[in-house]
C-alpha cells in the first residue's frame, strides 16, 4: 500500500480503502458534515458510520457536498441490535439508505453478535447482497466462536470482520483465523480512544520515525494487514492520520508495539454486552 486511496480486496473482489474515517460520536449536522468533507477533501475516500451513530443524515449530505463521484467512495453502516431478525434487518436497512440519501451502500455490518439473532439477521444481509442492494456484507464484534456459528449456516462467508484492535488489544488471534478464512480484518477504536498516544514505548518510536504516535499505531495495523478507521473532528488529525505511507515500520519495532498487548478494551467484550 503506497496512498491513501490504496485497497484491500475483499474476498467477493470488491475494493476496500485500507483507511476510512470513523464518526461515532461525531455529532449530527455540521460537525460530521464538516468532518467527512474534510476527509475527503484530504483524500480519504471511505467513511464508517451506524445506525446507532444518528448521523447517517449528515454522512449523506457531505458525500453530495464533496462533489467525489459516487463509486469512488466506500461508505459503510450498520444494522444495530434493537433491529437484529430477519424483516427488521431489511426494513433498517431501507431507513439507512434513507437516510444517507444512496442507491447501495458498500459494506453493511451486523453491529454486534446478538445472541439467538445474528443468524437471521445475516440471512438478511445475504438477501441485500444477492439483490445488489449492499456490495459487501460482513459483522463487527464477532469473537471466532461467532464467526465459527455462523458459518456454519452462512451461504456467504462475511467479508469484514469490525473488531476493536489496537496495540492494547491486538487480536492476533482473531487475525489469524480472519485471515485463514479470507475475512478482512477492520479494527475500530485504533487510537484506544486517545489513550495510547503518551505511551513511551510509542512516543519513542514515533520520534525516531519523525511521525507521531498515532501514526505509528495506524502502521503497524496496516503493516499487519488490517483495515484502519480512525475518529476525528479536527481537519489537522483527520489529515495526520491519513499520512502513513512515507515511513515502514521495521520489523523490530512492529515487535515492540507487538508486545505492548494486554488484552485490555475500551470497549465491551461481545461475549458480555447488554445493549
Ligand atoms: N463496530 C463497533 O462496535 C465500533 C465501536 C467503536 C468505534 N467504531 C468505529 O471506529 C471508529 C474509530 O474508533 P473511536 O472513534 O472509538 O476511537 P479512535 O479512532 O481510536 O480515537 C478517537 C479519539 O482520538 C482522538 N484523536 C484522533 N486522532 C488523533 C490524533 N492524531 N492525535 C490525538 N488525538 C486524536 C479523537 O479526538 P478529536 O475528534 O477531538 O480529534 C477522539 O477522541 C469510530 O468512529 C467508529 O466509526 C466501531
């Protein structure tokens, strides 16, 4: 990957930016409108957002505002719990696509693995995707044994896998078995949030690459083969972090970062989340 429009292929052949910008909680109305059009004006070419972010409205309205054609952009959203099942899975998905004022989305995701759903649930995404409604399909928060189930069932083997990774929480694992099974790997809150960027270990490394820590973070998930989708709503971040691809981490130094993992989340663990 040499630029910021590089892709991944995802198992189906379509073409995944290997950088997007994330909007949770990015507010709706101006601030995510101004966030996505600075995204894309800095080249960007891939937005993630949810159902559940209340701001599919706005993602929608700074795609038409960038004036970047249609299918050079890869937008994703999300079915969210309260809709998991077969017939609300579709009806959701029409009101995403409202919202967001499209003809197809890219990639639509189960947002979380609701137990004694996700198998419907996928079914509908298998239906949008047979109809040419969706171009990729995939889920978030799935632990193996998820992926496992559920492929017992699937007809399409999901094509993303959106997990929260970072060097606290680096997911080998998870890596591993994505992509032995050819499911891409997406990590979500790839910057903990803030958390990581005064870690020493990082500040020492991004020092001695001239780029900063959260660079440096966003390296060493592309250098390992996962998808980036960091947040912000500051047009000098969002640009920082799209400037990856004028340095190569050595492989003593993707150990380093390697060995920072505590199997630590921000978030929750989908094997316990109530909402
Ligand atoms: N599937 C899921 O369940 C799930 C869950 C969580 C997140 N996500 C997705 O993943 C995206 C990213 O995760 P996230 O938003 O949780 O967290 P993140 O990208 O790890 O971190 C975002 C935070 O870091 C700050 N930040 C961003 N770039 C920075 C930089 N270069 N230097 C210093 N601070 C920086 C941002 O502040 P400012 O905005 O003020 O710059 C914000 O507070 C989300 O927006 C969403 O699209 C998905």
């Amino acid at each position: 990957m040499k630029s910021l429009q590089d892709t991944t292929t995802l198992h189906n052949g379509v073409k995944m930016p290997w950088v997007g910008l994330g909007v949770w909680r990015v507010n709706e109305g101006e601030e995510v409108v101004q966030s996505v059009k600075w995204a894309i004006e800095a080249g960007y070419r891939s937005i993630d957002t949810a159902a559940v972010y209340k701001n599919e409205e706005g993602v929608g309205k700074a795609i038409k505002e960038a004036g970047v054609p249609r299918e050079e952009l890869f937008i994703t959203t999300k079915v969210w719990n309260d809709d998991q099942g077969y017939e609300s899975t579709l009806s959701a998905f029409e009101e995403s696509l409202k919202k967001l004022d499209l003809d197809y989305v890219d990639l639509y995701l189960i947002h979380w693995p609701v137990k004694g759903k996700y198998k419907e649930t996928w079914r509908a995404l298998e239906k949008l995707y047979k109809d040419g409604r969706v171009k990729a399909i995939g889920v978030s928060n799935f632990h193996i044994h998820h992926l496992k189930d559920l492929m017992e069932d699937a007809e399409i083997v999901p094509m993303v896998n959106q997990v929260e990774t970072h060097p606290r929480l680096s997911q080998k694992e998870l890596l591993q078995f994505c992509k032995e099974n050819n499911i891409q790997m997406e990590a979500w809150s790839p910057l903990m949030q803030g958390e990581l960027l005064g870690d020493p270990t990082l500040v020492e490394i991004a020092n001695k690459y001239k780029k900063t820590p959260a660079q440096v973070i966003l390296r060493w998930d592309l250098q390992n083969g996962v998808v980036v989708i960091p947040k912000s709503v500051k047009e000098h971040r969002i640009k920082e972090n799209a400037d990856l691809f004028d340095f190569e981490l050595s492989r003593e130094d993707m150990k380093k970062i390697d060995g920072l993992n505590l199997n630590k989340r921000v978030g929750p663990d989908p094997d316990n989340f109530n909402f």
